[in-house]
C-alpha cells in the first residue's frame, strides 16, 4: 500500500494495521495503535466497505469531519460520492473508477464540497485492501484539503501569464494565443493582424511624475484599449507602453484600418492624472499574417519594425508592415555618423523625375528625390538614409538644402522657357512640425525668386492624418503663400478618403504599390479607382506613382486619372539629362490608340495553344468582329489594359492561371464585359463556381463546331449590348 506524499502523519505500519482489522483477530495490540495514529492524523482518512455494492463508508477520522463539515454520523453509511454533490462532470473521476475496478492504488485531485456547500479540492489516494484470498474486501483514502495549493498555483500560473499591473496576458500568452489564432486564421482563410501599439510620451510622463502616475496612465490605456476592440480579439501588454492587439477574424486588411483609428483617438484623448489633463498619443505598427509566416515572432517583430516607422513618421500614427521597413543595424549607426559631415560637404544631389499629364501629354511637374554621392558607397538611394536622418532629426537641415537646391535649379528651367509646371519636394513629418516650416518656405522662395505656384510639396499621409488646429493651419498658411500641395503614398496609411474633405489639397499621389498590380488584381485597381472617384469629386488631381508599362498607364488613362509618374515615362535623372529628356520628349504610348476597335464589337480570345487561337480567329473573323488573342493569362490582362473589349473566350487550362480564375479577375476589373470558357476538359466543380460567382456567362466545350460557336458569340454579343444599355 502506498501513502500519498503530502501525508507524513500516517506512517505504513499504520495502514497495515487497517488491513488486520479485516483479518480479524490477530494483532489487538497493532490495531489499537492503528486506531490512534488514525485519529491523530493531520490527514483526512476513510474506510470503505468493497463488498457491499453500494460502498459506504464505514469509517472516517476526525481530520475527515475537520475537512469536510460532516459528523461521522452523518457521513458513515454514504457512499463518498456525496462529496461531489451534483459536480460530477471531472475527468479524474474516471480515473479513480478504473482504478478501483482494476483494484489498483490512485491518486487523484476532486472538487469536493463541504457541508456548507463551499468547494474545496480534495487530494484523495485510495488503496484497495485484499484478504488472504486475494479479494478486495475494503479501500482505504488518505485526503488532504489542497485548495489553498491550487488557489496559489493558479495565481502563480496566472501572474507567469499576465501582467500584474494590468491584469492583461504577457508576452508569453499572447505568443501561445497567437500561435493558437494563426492555425485558425490559416484554416478558415481569415486574415489576422497583430497590432504593436506604444505611448508616445510615456517616459516623459514616467520622469516627470514618477512611477505612480505613470502607472496610472498604463492602466487607463490598458481599459481604452479593451473598449476599442471585440471580444475574439486578444489585447496583451507586452512590457514596458507597449500593448498589442490581435484582431484574428478579419476578412480583408482594411478592416484592420477603423480598430487603428478608434485606439489613436482613444489614446489621445487627455489623461487626468493628480488633477492635471496629461496628453498622450500612441504609434502604432500592424503586420498581417501571410501564409508563409509560421513563427508567431516574426508577426510581432514586423509590428515593432512598422511601429517604429510609426514613430518616424512623426508619432501619433499607424504604419503597416511592407516588408521594406527593415534596416539594417550597423549599417544604420554607421550612417548617422556619416551623414552629420555629408550635409556640410555637400555630397547630396537632386535628381528629377517628370510627370505626365494624360489629357493634355504634356509634362505637369518634376519631383525632385534626392541622392546621396558617397565618397566609398557610390551614389546611395534615399531609402537608405531618409529613415536615419528622420530619426535623429538631420533631415530638418537635409531636407531645407533640398528645397532650397530644387527651387534654384527650377527657377533656371522656368526662366528658359524650359519648363511651364511646378516642381515637388518631399517633406518629411519632422520639419513640417517645426514652428517655422512655413516661414523657411517663405524665405527659400524669396531667396531663389521662385514663384510660389511653381513649388509643390509633397507630405504623406501620416503628417496630414493628425489634422489637428495646428496642421490645418500650418497648411492654410502655405496655400496661402501660393505653394500647392499634394499627399503622398496615398493608400499606404489608414487614412480614409473621406479626411480629405477637411484639407486644403490639391492633388492625391496614388502609391505605387496600388499601381503595380493595377491590370491584374481587382483589389488594387478597385482602390485606384475610387481614388479617382472621390478625389475627383473633391475636386483634386490625381497622379499615380510608379506606372513602370504601356499598359498600366493606358489603364490609368482610361479610368480618368490625371497625371503619370514612373519608369515609363522616366527615371529620375540628373539635371542635364532631364534637360535632354525634355528636348526629345514626345508622350510615351499609352498602348495603341484605340480608333480602330472604337466602333466595331472586339472580341478577345485567350489559349495556350496558337493553333487553337489560329482556328477560332478564322472562323469568328468570318462575323466581322475585331480579334484580339492571347496565349495566357498575363498577357491577357495586358490586352484588357489597352483595349476595349466585349467579349472574351479563354480556355480552361492554361499553365499560369486557370480560366475560370482568370475570368474571375477579369470580372473584378471589366465588369462589363461578356465571359466565355472554351473547354476541352470538364472540372465541373470550378466551372459551376465559377457561373454561380458570375464570373462566367457560358461555358463551351472543345472541339466546337463553328456554326453553334459563332451563334453562342452572336448571343453573347447581344447580351453585352443589353447589359451595357
Ligand atoms: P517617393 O516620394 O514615393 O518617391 C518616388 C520614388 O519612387 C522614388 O524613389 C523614385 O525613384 C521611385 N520611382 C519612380 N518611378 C518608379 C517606377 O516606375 N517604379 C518604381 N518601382 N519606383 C519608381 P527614390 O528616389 O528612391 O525615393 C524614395 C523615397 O525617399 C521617396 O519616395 C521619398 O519618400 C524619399 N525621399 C526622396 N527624396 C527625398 C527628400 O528630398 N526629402 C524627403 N523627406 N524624402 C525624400
Ligand atoms: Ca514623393
Ligand atoms: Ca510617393
């Protein structure tokens, strides 16, 4: 027989001696001893009878009564189950029972309750005694009352998962959570955004107030934040101000971007703390799970990284992770040292880069990026140095000398006659801050005798999304002088277009990440467009950034927008070859101008096969149709791209993209146009999904027969018609 741990009181002899009451006679000596120990013990101890099938006790010490409320009266008779009352859904339960029924020793924890009613955890060994014939004539239980154990161990275990001032999960849990909240998110094809939230002034706060006060500001953050969120969403502290948030249901990452929203302004709005309005914004950086991303770490080290871009941008703001975020540490310290001297020996030039406007095809603008000519590195890109000079604030006098350089150097253009439009200059958050950012720009422009009209610049979103008293009137005060101004990498913070009603603007830069995939994801030209849209509405230019092809800016043309910047039209170039880009310039091609599909119906045809094209062009040729092939998806959607297209006829099996998913995009992006698939193969299950998502309109099996075909095309063309009208 074995006695629990915890139990010192009952030694061995003890219980052996319990075995001898049943063997009758022999030792009075031992069981009289045995009676005493037992009543002495510290440990709750019970006897049951095994041969009677109800097993009722018929013994228990005073411990037992001590721990359980009960008179040995009251208990002697009962089965033990009464100590469970009607909490008998506990998994260890089982395990006794098999025990016993196997007549093995166990050992289990069960919440038992007193007499009173109040739970306690009993830590019960019960031990089946046998007679001389082997069968188990009683089992004796050793309890022990282990509640306040568990009371501690919970609380152990909870402060090893949540932070004490808060009572929020630590970073441990929410690396469990998060693992937990990925597996899901991967499963049901959700999207899941981590959001790294840190206080802006919060050591300020710290020093001047001390720890109290700065606690005080923690714990309001804590209660602020947990009133933005829902309840599937996870809110952890991480240490220190720094809070984190899981949003794990999200159907698309926009919908990151109200949660982002609501959590700045509550931050923001005034702490009292002692009596005293403290304030407090936040910067916060998100980072999305993809697919590829397994480690929970990775997602909250991208957070931090776009955090900190946050924060360079000038606090108070979200930034989202791009995986471009990323510099590299030495490289960094190095830098900040280098660039100090740099200013001074003027090793920084301008390059230009012109704009395109896409009515009138001529050149609306220059933007002016700087470079870096390093003594040992060669020419620097600014994407090296930008975000270190923003962070020790060097680019408060980089950025003056940038104004100053462009405005000189366009001032010439201008007077040669050379060029008609503004030039734009980059302005970081952290010099349109300052006092007198308005008062410099003033003096540069009186210094170089540029005309106001011909400066423009350029801020991000992130310096105009904290649109507070100050913002709006530091930016009335430069309208005012005559500079324009336009936003930035428009689309890559969280701002909503409807914002842009309160500013005084003049035009919107779309990103370039937006005009990467323009032709062929719906999502991204979905955005273009309504850019567009409302910007137009609001009366603003727009110009898209980054437009690398012929078939991106025909896009763009065609859906109204503005103005063009990008590799298409030009690199950014020094000032000598800009002007010898000016002298030759002639507007790129916007893909072929499309007079000669104007009027008549075109048709495009997508295979992989050529003969197969060369077959189906000659039989349609025959309906007067204008025809238009492709040999794949990615060609396709530059075709889209450039010309007006009714009715399209893809086949199914293609190597980079299947029809139906092809068509699918192409529903997104052309919603108006017919949408074919030409099959020899039948994979009935994406072709029935694809007519219910009425991404398709028919579907046509290979090989055809031409007079059935053209009539199908016939029928297709007439409903495109009807559609249209
Ligand atoms: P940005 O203001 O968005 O500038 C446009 C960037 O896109 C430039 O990179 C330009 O070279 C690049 N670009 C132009 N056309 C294309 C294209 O067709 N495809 C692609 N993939 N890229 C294109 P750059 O010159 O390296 O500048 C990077 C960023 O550095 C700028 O982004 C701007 O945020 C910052 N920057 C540059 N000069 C200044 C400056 O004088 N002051 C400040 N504060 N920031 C600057
Ligand atoms: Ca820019
Ligand atoms: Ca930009």
């Amino acid at each position: 027989m074995r006695v629990s741990e915890s139990d010192r009181d009952v030694e061995p002899a003890t219980l052996l001696a319990v075995r001898d009451i049943t063997e009758g006679y022999a030792a009075q000596q031992g069981l009289l001893l045995g009676r005493r120990a037992m009543e002495a013990s510290a440990s709750g101890i019970l006897i049951v009878d095994a041969l009677d099938p109800k097993h009722p006790l018929i013994y228990v010490n005073p411990a037992f009564e001590r721990i359980t409320g009960y008179r040995r009266g009251e208990a002697l008779g009962r089965n033990c189950k009464f100590l469970q009352g009607s909490d008998r859904d506990q998994p260890e339960l089982q395990t006794l029972r098999e025990a016993l029924a196997r007549g093995h020793d166990v050992n289990v924890a069960l919440r038992n309750y007193r007499k009173d009613g109040t739970l306690f955890w009993n830590e019960l060994s019960i031990s089946p005694v046998r007679n001389g014939a082997g069968v188990v004539t009683h089992f004796v239980g050793i309890q022990n009352d282990i509640t306040e154990r568990r009371v501690h161990e919970a609380e152990v275990l909870r402060r090893s998962s949540h932070d004490e001032l808060t009572d929020l999960p630590n970073r441990a849990l929410l690396l469990d959570r998060l693992r937990e909240a990925l597996a899901l998110a991967r499963r049901h094809g959700r999207m899941l955004a981590a959001l790294l939230i840190d206080l802006d002034q919060f050591r300020e706060i710290n020093d001047s107030l001390g720890h109290d006060k700065g606690d005080e500001v923690l714990f309001e953050a804590a209660v602020r934040l947990r009133a933005c969120l829902r309840d599937g969403d996870t809110l952890a502290r991480l240490g220190g101000d720094e809070f984190m948030v899981l949003l794990p249901d999200l159907a698309r990452p926009e919908d990151a971007a109200p949660v982002a929203e609501r959590i700045l302004q509550a931050i923001a709005r005034p702490h009292t703390v002692a009596g005293r309005a403290i304030h407090c914004s936040c910067s916060i950086g998100v980072a999305f799970a993809e697919h590829s991303l397994d480690e929970p770490e990775q997602l909250v080290q991208r957070a931090d990284l776009a955090m900190h871009a946050a924060k360079r941008a000038g606090r108070n703001t979200v930034r989202v992770y791009s995986g471009e975020l990323a510099p590299r540490g030495s490289d960094r310290l190095e830098m900040r040292a280098q660039l100090q001297g740099a200013i001074a020996r003027g090793e920084f030039e301008l390059h230009y880069q012109p704009q395109l406007d896409l009515q009138g095809h001529r050149i609306s603008g220059v933007e002016a990026l700087v470079r870096w000519r390093h003594p040992e590195l060669g020419q620097l890109a600014p994407e090296r140095f930008i975000p270190v000079a923003e962070e020790t604030g060097q680019i408060v006098p980089l950025g003056g000398m940038v104004m100053e350089q462009a405005c000189v150097q366009h001032r010439r253009w201008v007077d040669r006659g050379l060029l008609d439009c503004p030039v734009a200059v980059n302005v970081s958050a952290l010099q349109f801050r300052r006092e007198d950012f308005v008062d410099t720009v003033a003096a540069v422009l009186a210094r170089t005798g540029l005309p106001a009209r011909r400066l423009e610049l350029e801020l991000t979103e992130s310096v105009m999304m904290d649109a507070g008293a100050r913002t709006l009137e530091t930016l009335h005060r430069l309208r005012s002088l005559g500079v324009s101004l336009s936003i930035d990498d428009f689309g890559t913070g969280f701002s909503s277009l409807g914002y842009l009603k309160r500013l005084p603007i003049d035009k919107v830069k779309i990103d370039r990440s937006f005009v990467k995939d323009i032709t062929h994801d719906g999502g991204d030209a979905a955005i273009t467009l309504s850019v567009i849209a409302m910007a137009h509405h609001l009366r603003l230019r727009v110009i898209a950034e980054g437009v690398e092809t012929a078939a991106q800016m025909a896009y763009l043309k065609r859906h109204l927008c503005d103005e063009v910047q990008g590799f298409h039209i030009s690199q950014p170039l020094p000032p000598a070859e800009l002007e010898n880009f000016l002298a030759d310039f002639r507007a790129p091609a916007a893909g072929e101008a499309d007079l000669d599909g104007a009027e008549r119906t075109t048709l495009l045809l997508v295979d992989d096969e050529p003969n197969i094209l060369r077959a189906l062009t000659r039989t349609l040729r025959r309906d007067g149709y204008r025809i238009l092939s492709a040999g794949g998806a990615a060609e396709a959607f530059e075709v889209l791209a450039q010309h007006e297209v009714q009715v399209i006829l893809s086949d199914q099996r293609m190597p980079q993209m299947c029809g139906t998913d092809f068509l699918s995009q192409v529903k997104a992006l052309y919603p108006q146009t017919v949408r074919i698939v030409l099959s020899g193969y039948t994979d009935l299950e994406s072709v029935t999904e694809a007519i219910n998502r009425g991404a398709i309109y028919r579907f046509l099996t290979k090989p055809w027969e031409d007079g059935p075909l053209r009539a199908h095309i016939k029928e297709a063309v007439l409903h495109q018609r009807r559609q249209r009208s």
